[in-house]
C-alpha cells in the first residue's frame, strides 16, 4: 500500500509539471500592459511545448509562451528577465498570431537578460511576443517579462520647439532624447544619427555661445537655424566626441532674429540620456567699470604671428580664451602688464574669438583673423 502511496503522488506530480500554461498557444496570449518603468510579470516554460517551427535565430528551440501588448508610443522596450541556466529569447510579431515577424531576438545567451528597444512601433498596433526557450533541453524556470514605455518628447518636432532664452551666464535647461525620433534628414555632420528633438531662442545680442552639457557615453550636437523650422542651416556642431560637451561662440548672430536649434543624438544607438542646453549672451561690456571696446586695442588684425594688446588703464587682472569657431578653446592665458605680445604662430588660419575677463566681471569679445 505504501508504495502504491508513494507511486500516486509521484504520477500527480508528472501531471502538474507537464500542464500546459494558458499561454502555450498565441490564441491564449497573456496581455501586458506598457509602463513608464520594468515592471515584470511572472513567466515560466514550466508544461509548454514548441507551438510552432522553431524562431529563425533559435533553430533547437523547445517550448514557447505567448504575449502580447498594444503600442502606446512609438518607444518601447521588452526586457526577458535573467534567470539561471536558461537561454531565452523571443519574436516580436505585429498585429495577429500570423502577422509579419519584426525581429527574431536571442543576443545574450544562457543565464542572461534579453533586451529590445526601439522607436518604430505604431500607437495603437497591437504586437505579440512569443518567447521561447533556445535550447532542446526543456525548462521549468521561471523569469519575468515587462514591456516599457517612453513618451515622446514635446519638443519631438520643431514646431514643438521649446523656448530657451539667453542668460548672461550658462543655466542649463534639462533635455532628454528619451522617446524621440528623428525628426527630419539626418544632419550634414552625422550621418548616423538617430533621434533630434529641438530648441528656439531669440537673439538679444550679436554673440551668444550654444553649450551641450557632456554626459556618459553620449554623443551629441546639434544645428543652428534661421529665421524659421525649415529656414538657413547656419551650422551643423558636431565637434568634440562621446562624453564630451559641445560648444559654440560667434559673434554674427542678429539681435531680435529668432533661431532654431535641433539637438541630435550623433549615433545609430538610441538614447535616453539627460543633459543640459543653454544659450548665453555675451553683451561687448559689463561690470561697474567703464571700459569699452575701443579701450582694449588688438593688433595687427589680421595677424600672422606676434598679437599685440594693450589693456584699459587701471584694469587689474586679465584672463583671455582663445577660441575656434567650434567653440574649442585653443589657447589661454592670464597677464597683469598693461600691454601683452602673444605668440600664434602655431594656430591654423582661419578665424576665433578672444574672451577677456577682468577681475570686476568686465567682459570683452574680439574677433580675430590668422593669416
């Protein structure tokens, strides 16, 4: 009797490992529901079987489970929970169990998350998602599965511009490519980029600086527009590189002109990094002192090599840039004499600008051109 017992509730523990999930056929797909966050539902391949051919990038798949979710926004991502000693991947397939299959996924092996995300879905279009155990050996394991949303930005499209307006110092408004796309033909200087979301301002001074704060692993810059969203592309910025800042100085801008600014994300791989944009106004005098250009003279201009300066009277303290028309700085410098002979030999031809700084907050910009 006792081996009878015992032979029973073996055989019924058969039977509750081999029950079929609800979900082991598309027709019984499980609906998720799209969130600002990952919030994972529980998932197992614990009783399901292989509903269909294998997936095309798991040729010794062994069972499949079912999803599926309606696209609230055109970003989204689908994250496979880790879990140990399995290999998981899935198929992304719009609008019925028999529609077009988007992408075949498994990128990360055994005992690995899966991650997908994109910004090409279609609000409203509903997708499935069958997820499948790569390998023939089968599984009972258990993960999580969730479906992340990422709004798009306002400022997605340029007639959404957001409003910047120039400070005399850089206070940084807070910008994000998180949900964007791109808006438009990718810019003269990246070729490879993938999402833009877009700025205006309008000129209070004929020089402004453009500055990008530098954040982790990004890579951005941007172009500067006149007048309108489809108008002059003044200049496309794209200068110093991933995880650095960009920056801009010229002193051409016209006052009381508006102007567009299109901030890109310069590569093929989406971002939904933070960072910062601000646009300042550098006026040609300020401080409680009363120098004026004409007080600061330079010369020659143009200039092959020794520039010669002669400072305000009285003025203490004197810190000058040296930038190109990137906005790079390229050479610096700090003198107490009244008069300073510098050498630029070494500078390429072209033009830049020359910031000044005094010890009251005396600011002033120079142009200069090198022969």
């Amino acid at each position: 009797m006792r081996f009878i017992i015992l032979s029973s509730v073996f055989f019924l523990g058969i039977l509750s490992i081999k029950a079929q999930p609800a979900n082991n056929n598309c027709s019984g797909a499980v609906t998720l529901t799209p969130n600002n966050s990952c919030s994972y539902t529980t998932a197992t391949f614990n009783g399901s079987t292989l509903s269909t051919a294998a997936p095309s990038c798991a040729a010794n798949a062994s069972q499949d489970i079912w999803y599926k979710f309606v696209a609230t926004d055109i970003t989204h991502s689908i994250t496979l929970e880790a879990s140990y000693n399995l290999n998981h991947g899935f198929e992304l397939i719009s609008n019925t169990c028999g529609g077009t299959v988007v992408l075949c996924h498994n990128a990360n092996g055994i005992s690995s998350n899966e991650y997908y995300f994109n910004n090409n879905f279609v609000v409203g279009q509903t997708y499935y998602i069958r997820v499948f155990n790569a390998t023939s050996t089968l599984s009972t394991a258990s993960f999580g599965i969730c479906v992340q949303k990422y709004p798009t930005p306002a400022n997605n499209e340029c007639v959404n511009a957001v409003t910047l307006t120039p400070n005399n110092s850089c206070t940084y408004t807070t910008a994000t490519f998180s949900g964007s796309t791109l808006s438009a033909s990718a810019p003269s200087c990246a070729a490879n980029a993938s999402q833009d979301i877009w700025y205006k301002f309008v000129a209070t001074d004929t020089t402004h600086s453009i500055t990008l704060e530098a954040t982790y692993n990004l890579n951005h810059g941007f172009e500067l527009i006149s007048n309108t969203c489809s108008g002059t592309v003044v200049l496309c910025h794209n200068a110093n590189g991933i995880s650095s800042n960009e920056y801009y100085l010229s002193n051409n801008f016209v006052i009381g002109q508006t102007y567009y600014i299109r901030v890109f994300n310069a590569t093929s791989t989406l971002s939904t990094a933070n960072f910062g944009i601000c646009v300042q106004g550098h006026p040609p005098v300020t401080g409680t002192t009363n120098i004026s250009n004409n007080e600061l003279v330079i010369f020659p201009n143009p200039v092959e090599d020794m520039l010669s300066i002669v400072f305000p009277v009285n003025s203490l303290s004197k810190q000058f840039l040296i930038y190109d028309v990137y906005g790079k700085i390229v050479f610096s410098g700090l003198s107490i004499l009244p008069n300073e002979t510098i050498n630029i030999e070494f500078l390429a031809k072209g033009i830049y600008f020359m910031q000044f700084y005094f010890d009251d907050g005396t600011r002033v910009l120079r142009k200069i051109t090198k022969l």
